[in-house]
C-alpha cells in the first residue's frame, strides 16, 4: 500500500523543508555556551487526484501535521526530532471510499561530515462500500535508516512491505 498522494508528496515537502531549516541553522551557527532550541508544528490541507490501480481515480482530500524539536549545538552540528502524521479521505468514481492515514517517527542528526537519518513509518487504509460497509482494510510497516559520511552512504538499512491485514 502506498500512501495517498496528496499525504505523501505534502509530508515529503514539509520534511525536506525542515531538514534544510536545520541544515541552514547548524551551518551559520555561532560558537556559543548554549544549544539553539526550537520547537515548531507545521500543518498542510489539500486535494488531489488519487490514482489505484484497480478502483480508477479518486479525489484524496487530506491533512498533514509536522511536529518537530531541532537542537543546534554550539559547535554547529544539529539534531532534528519529530513526528509527522497525516490523514486523508479518498472517494472513488463508485462512491465507495478509503479512510487513510501514515504516521512517520523521524530524526535527523549531523556532526562534522557525518548525517543520520532514521524513519519509521505506518500507513493504515479502511475502504468501505458506497453503503458504508467495511470492505478491506490494512497497515504497512517501514523502517529507513542510514549514514552518511563525508559524502560517502556508509550504512544503508531499509525494512519494508510488513503488511497487516487486506486491502482492496
């Protein structure tokens, strides 16, 4: 199971959006006695066509919610924390529809030419009958993790398609 486009493209722009804030920050960062605290909350509405390979094409209407804390040390490196969790309801050309959503555990840390990066993620889907009858419904697993070093990927560890349940 993918996660709906609109959650899914909205989720990957906020991320990369607060990645490249911390990158940004840590880089033009003063040395100073203290960490550089901040906490924000990022929240995105939006519609969009839905394609599936075997319902045609829905509209997905959804939210997507980016909660993070990132701390910059004294000595320019970063640490980004949070949690990015999204909802979206998808109504196919039959007036069945999909109530879909993914939850993402993210964290970014950078030192001195090195970057880790860890994500774990859930989607869930329930499709229901035009009548409103659950008809399939899932989650899906995923984990990502890796390391960079100097520019160099030095350990890459991907974990995914742990599938519960049915989907239609």
């Amino acid at each position: 199971m993918k996660r709906s486009l609109i959650a899914g493209a909205v989720a990957l722009l906020t991320t990369a959006a607060v990645i490249a804030v911390g990158i940004a920050a840590a880089t033009t960062a003063t040395a100073s006695a203290a960490a550089v605290v901040t906490r924000a909350s990022i929240t995105t509405t939006g519609t969009n066509p839905q394609p599936s390979d075997n319902c045609g094409t829905g509209i997905a209407t959804g939210t997507d919610t980016v909660t993070y804390t990132s701390v910059q040390a004294p000595t320019g490196g970063f640490h980004i924390a949070g949690t990015d969790t999204g909802t979206a309801r998808v109504d196919w050309p039959d007036g069945s529809y999909s109530l879909e959503g993914f939850t993402d555990h993210f964290s970014v840390v950078a030192t001195a030419g090195t970057t880790v990066v860890t994500d774990a993620h859930t989607d869930f889907a329930y499709n229901y009958s035009a009548g409103g009858v659950l008809q399939s419904q899932g989650k899906f697993y995923a984990t990502e993790h890796f390391t960079v070093t100097n520019g160099v990927i030095v350990r890459v560890d991907f974990e995914f398609n742990h599938v519960h349940g049915t989907f239609c």
